[in-house]
C-alpha cells in the first residue's frame, strides 16, 4: 500500500516507537498514511492500542523477517 511517510523505529524500545510515531502523524493531515517499522516485542501490542485510543486507522500489521511493519492513517 501507498504511504505518505515513514518512521524508522528499528532498535527503539517501548515507548518510544509509539511516541514518534505520535509525534510524525502530528505533521500528517488527516487521512494520510504513516508506514512504520519497529521491532520492539512490544510493539505488536502498543500499536494497534495506540491507534484505538487516539482515533487512527490501523490499516495494517505484518511481520517482515526481523521486524514488523504498521501502516497508520491519521484520522
């Protein structure tokens, strides 16, 4: 799928890939798309509550060999 930006957050540990993707879909406008990787275990939990709590749209979540990636639509 189509993205409209992207956030590294390989090597990054819970918070922090949620606090930056925070922090880049805040520079988004509504309906774009923020691609994210992360390979933080805790992640898989964070990301889609992230998304529940303040509104976007978890468009999706998969695995990549050493990682995952999330694709986050602003609301």
């Amino acid at each position: 799928m189509e993205h409209d930006a992207e956030l590294d957050a390989l090597g990054l540990l819970c918070p922090l890939p949620v606090l930056k993707a925070r922090k880049r879909l805040q520079a988004l406008a509504s309906g774009q798309v923020l691609r994210v990787l992360a390979d933080d275990p805790a992640a898989v939990i964070d990301m889609p509550h992230y998304c529940a709590e303040a509104g976007h749209e978890l468009v999706s979540m998969t695995d990549a060999e050493t990682h995952q990636v999330y694709l986050l639509r602003k609301a």
